[in-house]
C-alpha cells in the first residue's frame, strides 16, 4: 500500500508551523530560514513576485499596502484583499502559507505531502472551517482531517508522558483567536469535555489596544507628517507588537515609531498597560467559565492549566490566570510548538504510525447546531425566526439527534428548515449553514410531522435527514458537500491564480529575506546609520550579481551581523 | 455475560468500584470500535461509562444504614415555622433534609463570598464582601421583607457602595467566586426588581450581563434583567426628540383621552408600533404611559371615525359622573370593542357590566393580589383572561375554582414556558409541596398528580403574597393561557442531582430510586419535594426536561 505523505500543519493567526510523525516522535520542520515557525505574512509586488513568512514582514514597513498578516481573521467571510493589482480571498493567503510550508517538508525529506491535518481553533464556526478546507486544497493538501487546536496542544501535551491525568485545562490565546478546552486522559483516550472561546481575541487585539493607548502622544510628531495612513497603521502594528513583546520581560519599553529618517517614541509601563488592556483581560473570563459550566466540573478540579499561544506568554495574561484559577498555570509546552506536534500526533495516529496503536482521540461539538422554527404567540402573531437546538454544544462526536416538528399553517404544502449553528435564541444572529424544502400533504396546521436528524461525524460533517412519515418522503444534505460540490471550479480557479504568481526559487531564500530585512531597516532608521545600512546593502547586492555562492554567503553574513548589531542598540 | 445487567453488561465487566477498571473498560471497548459507523453504540458506551462511575463514586450501603435511623423524622413538619428566623442561614443549612421553608431575605439570597465551605476561613477583603452583601440584602430588603417601592437617597448611596466593594471583590477573586457573586448578584437584583432597578446597569457594566442577551444559555435571572436593562435603555433614547417613536411615546405619555387634533398630529402606525413593540419586549414601561390615553387610542377607529370618537367621548363624559373611575375604567375597556352593538341596549346593562367588572376585579386580586385589576389580567393575557372571566361570573356553577384553574394552569404550563418561567413553576410547586405536607391526607399525592380541585392549601398570609407574586410573572409571560398538555414527560435525571436529592431527602438510593419509579410509594412525596429543592438550588445547571417534568 503506498500512502501520500501526511503532515501536520498549524495554520496561525501570526505565525505557521508543520511537523511530521517520524520514528515514533512528532518532529517540527524547519523553513528556509531554518525557523520552525512562519510567519503568517503574505507580500506581492507588481509582475507577481510574492514573499510569504519572514521577508513579508519586513516588507510591511515599505511596502504595507501590497503586504498582509493576520489573515486568518477573515477567514469564513467574503472579504477579500488587494496586494499590488491582485486580489486575493484569506483561503488564497492561507493556501500560499500552506504551500511554503510544503516546500520546506518537500526540501527537508524530498517527498513533497500531499496530505495534511490542519488545526483551526476549537470556536470556528462551520464557515471557518469550510474556508480551512478549502486553503487546504488550493494548496494541493488534501485535508485528511481539521483538528481544534487546543485538542493537538493536549495531545502534545499528555503523551509526553503518556500518563492518565485528570481534566486539565487548556488555555490556548494565539494571535488571533482564542480557545479554551476541557481534556481529561486516561488509557490513552484523550476525552475532551468542552471546549468554548472566542474566535475575535487575541494578541492582535492587544496589540491593538496598545497603539490606541500611544496614539494621541504620537500623533502631533513631526515624524507622521504627510504619512499615509496605511502606512502609519502598518508601522503602527509592527511597532505595537515590538512594545508588547518587550514589555514581556520589563516593566517599561519604549514604543518607536521611525519613519523615513524621523522617529517618534513615547514610554510604555506594564502598568499603564493592564490598564489600558482590563477590558481584553475581562473577555479571558467568559469562555473559561462557559466551557466548566458545560462539563461540569469544578475549577478546583482542575490537575493544570496548560498555556498554549503566543499570547500567553504576555504578563498580563499570566497574571489574570493566576488570579482566575487561584494558582500558577502550566507552562512546560512549547506555546509556539504544542499546536503543530499535536497535528502531527493527529497525523501519525491517521496513518497508523507506530507508538500510537493505543491512543483514540474523543471531541465534542463546539456550537449548538439546528434549525429555525416558527409560532404563533398568544396575540396570534407570528413568529418565523426562532431558533431549535438538535444538537447542542459540548455534546460529544460522532453524534446523532432527531427532533419532531409540525407543520403550521392549514394545507401548507411544504416546510423549509434553515440550518443554523449558534448560540443565540434568535437564528438571525447564528450562522446559517444551508437550507433544505420538502413538500408534505395538505392537511390542517399540525397534523404533519416532520422529523429531522442530524448526524455529526468526528471529521466534521454534518449529515442532515428530513423525513416526512405520513409520506415516507426523505430529503438528505450533507452540509459540507453542497459546499464542495459548488466550489470545486472556486478551487481550480484560486490555483491557477496561485500558480501565476512567482515565488522566489528556496535556495534564495536566505538572500530574499536578508534584503528584505535590510531594506526595512534602512527605511527606518536615519542619517549615519542608514548611511551604513545603504553602503552594506550595496554590497551584498554586488555579491548577488556575481552569483558566486561562496560571495554571497560572506556579504549575506556580514550584512546580517550588521544588522543584529543595529537592532541591539534602540533606535532612537 | 450477557446476565449482568446496565451497565455493566455495555462495559463488559462485573461491577466494581474500581474506576480504573472502568475506564479501562470503556479504552478497550473504545479502541475497537470506529465510532462514525456505530454512533448509537457509541453514545451507549458513554452512557454507560459515566453510569459506571457514578455507582463507583456512591458510598456503599453499610456505611449509610447510621443514617436511615431517624427516616421517620426526615419528613416531620417538627422544624416548620413562619417566624423570621434571624440568623444567618448558610448554605450548610440547605442541605440538611428537613429545613424550614425560609423565605427570609438571608436564606433565599446566601451570601455567595463563604462558597459551600460551611466554616470558611475568609480573608479581610472576603469578610468585606460579605458585608457589602448583607447591606444590599437590607436594602433591598427593607424591614427583611421584599418591596416594590424605590429606594431612597440615602438608601441608593449605601447600596451602590455596597455594590462597588463587591464589584471590586469579583475582579480580584479566582473564577469560582466571581462566578458565585455574579450569579447571586443577578439573582438578587431579578428577585427584588423593580426596587432593584438603579443596581442594574452598574452591575451589569462588571458583569456584562448584556453580553449574555439573547444567548440559548442565557441565565434565567439574567434573561429578565438584561429585558429590563433595555428597557431602561429603550426609555432613555424614546424620551430623546430625535428617536422615531419619540412623538408616539409623549403623545400616549400625556394624560387624558386623545382628541382629533392628536390624531393628526402623531401616526396611528407609530402608535401601533410603540405599543406592540413595548408589550412584546418591555411591559412595565406600559406603567408610565397614560392608560386613558392609550385606550382611547386603541378603541378609536383612524381619523375617518373622527365624528363618531367625539360622540363615544360625550357618552364617556355621562358616566363618569355617574360612576366612580375604577370602574369606568372597565366599561370603557367593554363598550370599545364592540362599538355600534351596544348602542340599542338599555342603559342598565351598562351599569350591570360595571358590578360584574368589581366582581372580576375581587377574583383577580385573590389570584394575583397586589390591587390587581381584571383589565390588568386582560392586559397581560387576553386569553387566560377569557376563560377566567367565565370562571367568575358562573360562580357556583364552575367546575373548578378560579384560583385552582391558575394553579392547574401554571403546573400544565411546562411546554410553552421558557427557562425563567420553569424555575417560577418550580418555585410554586415548592411552595404548595410544602403546604400539602403540612396537612393531613393525600393532598400531597394529589398535588403531584396535577390535581389541584379542592385542595384547599391552608397557605399563610406569606405564603400567598408568594403564590400571589410568582402567578404574576407567569400570567405574564402569557403560559397561564396554554392549553395543559396531558400525558407523562419522561426525563433523566442527571447523576449530580440524584446526589443533591439523596442528600436532601436523607433516603438510601434504592429507596429513593423505588420511590421514582413507583408513583404511590410512601416516600414519593418527600423525593419530589427533594427534588423540586434540588433543581431550585442550582436552576442553572438543570436540564430543560428536568425542569419541565417537575
């Protein structure tokens, strides 16, 4: 039997990591750069050169309008955006991620996947995950399996030791989404008990939150005068997220905007900060207590509090779980790593790899999926928007329901259900999924009955039956191939799109990210320095025309050198 | 094998208390399955894993027979008294099987900072909370019993203080008491509504309680909160001259009937969309409009019967010197619809309708109490009000009494009611369980089989004011008008709360379990009443079915 090759991916709001399951270990691969995680960052330029990861970064600083991050956040939704004349869906920003991830497992073992495990977190809706899917393919990956990922981080998580443990909690807040997942395990089933979250919290808000604060302090400066605001925003962001991170080890860091050789800079404390970020912190609290009120369980109960994400690493972050939970949470994963060996666990349990004959993954559903229904009140009024839960949060997959329903009206002749997931008691405000009619005989209001069921399979489908009895007629849907189905010609066209697009050969990745390293910081920095950057970039310009490796290999360094030494000093 | 009964014979072992064994039962069994082809199978297994676990988790028969000893103390009405009891009632003493029914500000609102620890060690700014807590229990509660009427100045100060340092306790507390004070907080505040009122938007500013609006899993407490908050927030924008509905709203608000001139002035559309639109989601702002303004409004044709309103309006002029306010208030109410029809009808109907209207507005307030009027209970449900209204006015002749009929109608109201309105429908069964077993008889026994003909309660002056309160909300939410669905619901009754009820009702789980099954069973009046105390102790975490089977 010959299988394609199966990976694991985690596809982040910031950054992106693959691993594979290889002698009985997951193991992360590494990217051109030799950096296990990839930024989520996409750059074009006009004649369709693209830079996905770390050189896209630097080129949001000179080129913001052709350059995008945290596109995961649009996902499910039909924004799309424009990169130097080309415009592209998040599944097309995902998918070229996806692909440059596939490139650094194709250089790493010299078989290219074909298949992959991607995670999304727990609280993506079914859209979000319709969209996942579809990246998925655009990239040439067929998605064997989307897993939440704070279920791979659990998986990471107890088979480092491979030993029961009582329900734990995994508190995973990424860059952009947030997921909180009750796990307990125990003869090498992994049972989740619930998860919730938030798919609109994250670092980026925080970030976010911080720009706003420094905002009004910067604006008067003489520096951000007749500056684009795509451009400030962009500066804005790269230098919000800089601040956050450093005010992760200090109680103050300095947030510097520099711009064509004028900065503006302004003092952050770690207190003026939780302050400003409370209402953020506020929202942690919610899903935390939804997913516990959902199982059960009891936060004293609880054996840990594991961190995965980025953002967990943020002190204002550990200081609310302490409080919350009323002891130190867990930090013995990898925040950045958990995720992508968990898919690649998810991955080796697919493909039957060895080490892992005993271990049997269980997960929940993480919305309420049903369908709208109509009364009339006791006014006589009528009302058609009434949500009908079939299967409600939390309950574990695979599952099956079925709910009885009436027809309303006097010889009605046939009954629309709307599929919908959600939480709210009005559908209007839930998501809808699909809608499916059948004719039912005319008889007085409530003589019909109509049953409908819906089946939820551990991969994610919703199967739906409606079925007539006084007919016998049935009518099925399966939510996730109707979608399919209708976007298999969307799939072939994104490709072809893809494909025109040029991407710089691997061996010159290196050399692609160090210019775009170098020209970011001769943007931003002024007079002598930048002097020095221009001289040192001309250089290593020269040694690339030479295309002598052994050249370009010494001026790419010494470059390199330069600009770690530029970075160590503050810029201002 | 296949001897060993559920669920044992799913797991395949013989029963034990190993949980290990349990849960490697279930691994093995899980392993060898592929749970998408075998869905049904699967939900099984897990039912059977966690039935397992529970037996496993029970203390074992021996150990429990010291506590069968007093059973025939259990049910006694020994402790049964209707005075205030002045102290502090703790959780601790909830769980004792034979509590007294308290309704003491104290008791039903236990201060939510101790937790269920029955001798917690607090820290100072606990202990501080926990004084905030009882100064809005005094608030709130003025005299230790429940009020309607707004608080004073001084009073307001004081409470939002109070509120402030329990505000401030939640930010700081760990998960499990921010979640116990938010929770006590809501459950408060809806319970002591409309005194209540000024607390709201501050607390609900910590808590966002708005958030949670519209949510399946929305709070019951909360549910009717967050519909007050927007109704405040509704007042507040109506009353700005800039809002749509603003000249609807000081049209109605002014007093006194609405003349041709008005009609003019304001749509009739507006109108109708202001009053559909406040009855549907915000009826106690109907309280702030003039109710004469709003029903001649509603009688009144459009502005072509113009000729006419002014006739009907000298006509209205007549009677009101002849009779007093109240009363025209409920002729008026009768003659509008109808209109032209009474014209040829001599005038002593008129004042005939207007005894029958005192005699309705006598029954109303036996039911609802509180100076409730007939027009009142047709406002709030036009239907009940049909059916009451002929209740009352064949008097001896009616098959059933009308307060009985309220009563058989909110017990029957399990399928149309919504989550808050099933814990007031829990709140009444606990209510009359308590009477029943005071009394000597099978009125319990009636009580539980939904027949209530008959049953004269006996309840004292604070229990009805309760019944009178708790009717109230349910006529309301417009579920006294449902028609009483017959036939048995079935339910489970999830693990945790067979563990509450066995500890309430101090029985041993077979005879509790016997007493489920079997409707007669001598004990099946005190399980119920254990249960009905269970379920209203943790409204929150019961299943839908649960709540409506009670």
């Amino acid at each position: 039997m010959t299988f394609g090759m199966l990976v694991g991916i985690d596809l982040g709001t910031t950054n992106s990591a693959v691993a594979l399951w290889k002698d009985g270990v997951p193991q992360l691969v590494p990217n051109a750069l030799g950096r296990e995680l990839t930024p989520s960052a996409v750059s074009l330029a006009k004649g369709g050169q693209s830079w996905v990861g770390e050189a896209a970064v630097d080129r949001m600083a000179t080129h913001p309008a052709d350059t995008v991050t945290s596109f995961k956040r649009m996902m499910g939704t039909a924004s799309t955006v424009t990169l130097a004349g080309t415009t592209l869906t998040p599944e097309d920003l995902s998918a070229m991620v996806l692909r440059s991830l596939a490139d650094d497992v194709e250089a790493a073992t010299g078989e290219r996947p074909t298949e992959a495990v991607i995670t999304v977190p727990a609280y993506f809706n079914e859209r979000q995950r319709r969209a996942t899917r579809r990246a998925g393919e655009i990239a040439g990956l067929e998605v064997k399996r989307l897993i939440n990922e704070p279920t791979a981080a659990a998986l990471a998580f107890g088979l480092a030791d491979k030993g029961d443990r009582e329900p734990f909690l995994v508190f995973d807040l990424g860059g952009g989404t947030f997921d909180v997942s009750i796990v307990e395990m125990f003869d090498g089933i992994v049972e989740v008990r619930a998860s919730a979250g938030d798919n609109r919290l994250g670092g980026d808000d925080f970030d976010a939150v911080l720009a706003r604060m420094v905002e009004p302090q910067l604006l008067g400066h003489a520096a951000l005068e007749g500056v684009s605001v795509t451009r400030r925003d962009a500066l804005m962001k790269l230098a919000a997220e800089r601040t956050r991170r450093a005010l992760s080890t200090s109680e103050k860091a300095e947030f510097v905007l520099t711009i064509d050789g004028k900065s503006a800079g302004t003092m952050v404390t770690t207190e003026a900060f939780e302050e400003a970020a409370a209402g953020l912190v506020r929202k942690l609290r919610d899903p935390v207590i939804r997913a516990l009120r959902d199982c059960h369980i009891d936060v004293k109960s609880l054996s840990d509090i594991v961190l995965v994400g980025g953002a967990t690493r943020m002190p204002v972050v550990r200081k609310a779980l302490t409080r919350m939970f009323g002891r130190f949470p867990n930090s013995t994963v990898h925040p950045d790593h958990a995720v992508a060996l968990g898919a690649a666990i998810q991955a080796g349990l697919l493909s039957g790899g060895e080490g892992l004959e005993e271990i049997r993954i269980t997960d929940v559903a993480p919305f309420t999926l049903g369908v709208n229904t109509a009364t009339r009140d006791a006014h006589g009024v009528f009302h058609d928007d009434i949500f009908a839960p079939i299967i409600e949060r939390n309950t574990p997959v695979p599952v099956s329901r079925m709910e009885r329903f009436f027809t309303l009206g006097d010889n009605q002749r046939q009954v629309t259900f709307a599929i919908y997931q959600g939480e709210a008691r009005d559908v209007k405000k839930n998501v809808k999924l699909g809608e499916l009619t059948v004719p039912v005989p005319p008889r007085p209001a409530g003589e019909v009955q109509v049953d409908v069921r819906f089946t939820y399979d551990t991969s994610g489908l919703l199967d739906v039956d409606v079925a007539v009895p006084a007919t016998g007629l049935t009518r099925n849907m399966v939510i996730v191939d109707e979608d399919d189905r209708r976007s298999q010609k969307d799939i072939a066209e994104s490709r072809k799109r893809l494909e025109k697009l040029k991407v710089h050969p691997r061996e010159e990745a290196d050399n692609v990210a160090m210019l775009a390293r170098a020209e970011r910081a001769y943007e931003g920095f002024t007079g002598h320095v930048r002097d020095v950057i221009g001289h040192a970039l001309t250089q290593f310009q020269g040694a690339l025309e030479t295309q002598d490796p052994r050249l370009i290999a010494d001026a790419r360094d010494a470059l390199g050198q330069l600009l770690d030494e530029i970075d160590a000093q503050s810029p201002l | 094998m296949s001897r060993r009964a559920f669920p044992w014979s799913r797991l395949g072992i013989d029963p034990t208390k190993d949980t290990g064994a349990i849960r490697k039962a279930y691994a093995d069994i899980l392993r060898a399955t592929n749970l998408d082809d075998d869905i049904a199978g699967y939900a099984e297994l897990r039912r059977a894993r966690d039935h397992a676990l529970w037996l496993a988790a029970q203390p074992d028969v021996e150990e429990e027979s010291a506590g069968e000893e007093d059973e025939g103390e259990v049910y006694g009405l020994g402790s049964l008294d209707d005075d205030d009891d002045d102290d502090d009632i703790g959780l601790g003493d909830w769980d004792d099987a034979d509590y007294p029914w308290d309704d003491s500000p104290s008791a039903q609102h236990p201060d939510p900072v101790s937790g269920d620890d029955p001798a917690p060690e607090l820290t100072e700014a606990q202990l501080r909370a926990q004084a905030a807590w009882n100064t809005m229990l005094d608030v709130l509660y003025p005299d230790g019993e429940p009020s309607e009427e707004a608080v004073t100045h001084e009073q307001l100060e004081t409470g939002l203080a109070a509120l402030g340092v329990l505000i401030a306790r939640a930010e700081e507390a760990d998960l499990l008491e921010h979640d116990a004070l938010d929770n006590a907080l809501g459950e408060l505040f809806a319970r002591t509504w409309p005194r209540s009122a000024p607390f709201v938007e501050p607390a609900n500013e910590a808590f966002h309680w708005l958030g949670e609006a519209g949510a399946l899993e929305e709070r019951y407490a909360l549910r009717f909160l967050n519909d007050r908050l927007k109704g405040m927030r509704f007042h507040e924008k109506v009353q700005q001259p800039g809002h749509p509905l603003h000249k609807a709203w000081a049209e109605l608000s002014r007093p006194g009937r609405a003349g041709f001139v008005d009609r003019l002035r304001v749509r009739r559309l507006d109108i109708h969309r202001l009053l559909t639109g406040i009855r549907e989601r915000y009826p106690e702002l109907e309280s702030l409009l003039d109710a004469e303004r709003v029903r001649s409004w509603e009688n009144g044709g459009g502005v072509a019967e113009g000729a006419s309103n002014a006739g009907r309006g000298f006509g209205g002029a007549l009677l009101f010197v002849v009779l007093f306010f109240a009363l025209m208030r409920g002729v008026a109410a009768l003659m509008g619809p109808t209109g032209d029809d009474d014209a040829g009808k001599p005038p002593l109907a008129e004042v005939e309708a207007a005894l029958k209207t005192a005699e309705l507005d006598i029954a109303a307030d036996r039911v609802f109490g509180k100076g409730f009027k007939f027009a009142d209970v047709r406002a709030a449900d036009p239907n009940f009000a049909k059916t009451f209204e002929a209740l009352v006015s064949i008097a001896d002749k009616a098959p059933i009494e009308p307060i009985d009929y309220a009563r058989t109608q909110a017990i029957g109201a399990s399928q149309v009611a919504a989550n808050n309105e099933l814990v007031v429908r829990a709140d009444l069964k606990s209510l009359w369980l308590n009477a029943a077993r005071r009394l000597p008889g099978d009125a319990c026994q009636k009580l539980m089989r939904g027949d209530l003909r008959k049953l004269d309660l006996k309840l004292t002056d604070k229990e009805q004011s309760r019944e009178q309160a708790l009717l109230r909300q349910l006529l309301e939410a417009k579920v006294l008008s449902n028609k009483a669905e017959g036939g048995e619901t079935r339910y489970t009754i999830p693990g945790w709360l067979i563990e509450a009820m066995l500890k309430r009702s101090g029985l041993s789980e077979e005879r509790l379990v016997a007493a489920l099954r079997n409707p007669d069973s001598p004990d099946r009046c005190g399980v119920e009443f254990a249960l009905v105390e269970a379920v209203r102790a943790a409204p929150g975490k019961v299943p839908k079915e649960v709540l409506k089977g009670l």
